[in-house]
C-alpha cells in the first residue's frame, strides 16, 4: 500500500525580477502582531516565509530591491535593518525600531497555502 503524502500548506514569495530582493513579512495570530525579516532571494528564487496551513487570511509584506525600489503599501510595521522578530506593530519608534508601509496579501477565508510574485510592475512598487 502507498502511503501519501500531505500537500504542502505554505505561504511562499517569489522574486520575478532580475535584482536581488529583501523582504519582511507580518502578520496576526488573532491577538498580536508580528513582523519578521530579512529574507533574500536571488533573481528567479522562492522562499517559503510560512510553513504549515495559513493561520492568518490576511498577511503584509514589505521588499525592496537592491537598487533603492520597493514593494510597500499603507500597512505600517516595525522594522529594523538587520534581521527581526518583532512583536506588536505600535510605537516603532519609541520602542528604537523603524516603521515601515506594507502591502497587504489577501489570502481567502480557506487558503491552505498562497504564493506571492514579486515583479517589476508590481502594484505598490516605487523606484527612486
């Protein structure tokens, strides 16, 4: 008898432009606020940033490319430049990190698993 395996359920990005990006992401159990980063993917690379089923519907991502563009949006995280585990998304500043806009990703009330393409064109993106 073949044993089968389970789909994978994970919440993946996908950098489609020729720079290296990185990228931080956030998100909510329900109760808190977290925001993490830095991933880096090479030009063409995925990462999964989530693994196992989606527990959020809605996640926020922040990237920016090596030469100064960036995916961002109006969802305003905390950040710092090296890489972060941050809980709570209020009073960056008076806490000593950064705050920075996110675009928001919604992944559907019964999404197991969603990836995200990172293009040039992509909504939310801006170059210097």
């Amino acid at each position: 008898m073949l044993a089968s395996t389970p789909a994978s359920a994970d919440f993946r990005l996908c950098n489609n432009t020729e720079s290296r990006v990185s990228i931080a992401l956030a998100y909510t159990d329900g109760e808190n606020w977290v925001s993490e980063g830095w991933w880096n993917l090479k030009p063409s690379g995925c990462e999964t940033l989530v693994r196992g089923p989606l527990a959020a519907e809605f996640y926020y991502v922040y990237a920016m490319d090596e030469r100064g563009g960036e995916w961002k949006g109006k969802a305003f995280m905390c950040t710092r430049d090296r890489e972060f585990r941050i809980n709570g998304r209020q009073d960056c500043f008076v806490r000593g990190f950064d705050r920075t806009g996110f675009f928001e990703v919604d992944t559907g009330k019964d999404a197991k698993n969603w990836t995200v393409q990172l293009t040039d064109t992509s909504a939310g993106r801006s170059s210097p």
